[in-house]
C-alpha cells in the first residue's frame, strides 16, 4: 500500500514478500513507528520493526541524510555484539519506507516506571552497572560509537532486569579532528551542553546525560525544569549517599574537562 502513512500498517499487514507479519504498533515518533511483528522464516519468532519515512521532508538534502542517518543506524547496531543492545537482523526498503528488524525486547522503559514508582539508590546502582559497561563498551569500538540521546524513554528495562539501549536514530561514530557535528542536539535536559553548540561530542557527551539520567532517577527532577544547573541529589533525596551525590556532581560538570573522562572512571 504506497499510499499508507507512517505508522499506519494494520495488523496481519505483511512485509517482504510476507515474511514479516505485523501484530500490533507499539510506538510513534515524529518520523517513524514501531510494530511488534512475527518472523514467519524463523517460527513466528516476535520482532521489533522500525519504519522510517522520508515523505515529509521537502529539502532533497534533509531527506538524504535522514535516509543515511537511518541506514547507519542499521549498520551500527548489526555489528555490535553486547547482552544490554538489542540484536539487528534485517534491514531493507518497501513501498518508500525504511525498516530496520531487530530482536524485540519485552519490558518497559526507564521512563514509564519511574512514572510508577520511587527506586531505591540500590536498584540505581544495579541498572547503572549496566549502563556504565554498555556505553563503555560502545566508547570503546574502533572508531567510538557515542550514543548522545540518553534518557529514561531510551533505557528499556525487560522482567528479568536487564537493561537494553534503544533508539540510535542519532548516535554517531566518532571522528578524530572533526570540528563539530551538533545539528541534531538529543533531548532538551539530559542532552550536554556541547550537544547545543558547535563542538564535536564525544565519550563525555554520554557521560553528562548518563549523570543526569542517574539525578532524575533518584530525585524525580525534571532536568528540563533547569537544563545544566540541577539541584543537588541530596538536597531533593536526603536517603541518597554522599558518594553518590558527588559522582553525579562531577558527571553533569557543565565543562566536560571536569567530568569523568570514562565510563569506566565514572563506574
């Protein structure tokens, strides 16, 4: 169906030649959706798709790098290789949109339960773990992949604990020498300071919006509220450790040179 718009595939819609079977839309976004769907070569096996269309943007420059921006995407996560990203399988083009198919992760975001729910500074400590380790781990590829939109709606989090990055539709592979790569600026709040300038992101990028991440899990403060000045963790959670305050402090150092220089410092 040529004519059918972004995120408007009904259920049992089937994609490439009717392998992929839609179930349901899970998700909307300004440019794209995301369907829970079955992978009928691989015994029905639930899959996430993402679609991406280019209809509503004018400017052929704008719609190109939209299309590259999504392919790359792609691209990045199929050779990564880590237990908290989510797995790509496929990839491919229908009736003037773009699909990536990766494994489906069930759960909820960061986002939703913290909507539901106070967390302790102990189950802090567990998801952080695995954010520590899974950034690092994308830091350290060759060249570095820096996520640069991390917050809560980006952090999915399955029954069994375990946290899964989603979302890439922005990270970028990281360019020694190039001078700056900030057109598109993350989320307003968890996004760092370079992110709205002309500088170039890099490790410390993620640290920052990883520190405010960890601020508004523990207080509940919308970093939105204050973007770069955040209250002090104990002042809104007097239960919250000092040693804890203080790592966050440093993380979300509005000079990256007075950040933790690594995950592997900041964990």
């Amino acid at each position: 169906m040529p004519g059918m718009g972004t995120g408007q595939l009904p259920p049992q819609f089937v994609l490439q030649h009717g392998r992929y079977v839609i179930l349901s839309r899970v998700g909307m976004g300004g440019m794209g959706a995301v369907y829970r769907a079955a992978d009928t070569r691989l015994g029905n096996k639930a899959v996430a798709i993402k679609e991406m269309s280019d209809a509503g943007i004018a400017d052929p420059g704008q719609k190109q790098q939209a299309i590259d921006g999504f392919r790359q995407e792609a691209q990045m996560l199929a050779h990564l290789d880590h237990s908290n990203l989510p797995k790509v399988t496929d990839y491919f083009t229908e009736n003037g949109k773009h699909y990536i198919v990766m494994e489906f992760v069930e759960g909820e975001t960061l986002e939703s339960y913290l909507q539901r729910q106070a967390v302790s500074e102990s189950t802090v400590r567990v998801l952080a773990a695995q954010l520590f380790d899974v950034l690092g781990y994308l830091h350290r590829q060759n060249p570095a992949v820096i996520f640069r939109d991390l917050k809560p709606a980006n952090i999915m989090l399955t029954p069994q604990g375990r946290v899964k990055l989603i979302d890439f539709g922005i990270a970028r592979i990281f360019k020694t020498g190039k001078p700056g790569d900030t057109m598109v600026m993350g989320t307003p709040g968890y996004a760092a300071p370079e992110q709205h300038g002309n500088a170039q992101t890099d490790a410390r990028s993620d640290i920052y919006s990883l520190g405010v991440v960890l601020h508004h899990a523990l207080t509940g403060y919308d970093p939105s509220l204050t973007p770069f000045v955040l209250p002090p963790v104990r002042q809104l959670n007097p239960s919250v450790s000092p040693q804890m305050e203080q790592a966050i402090a440093k993380a979300i150092q509005t000079d990256r040179s007075q950040r933790f220089q690594s995950m592997s410092e900041f964990g």
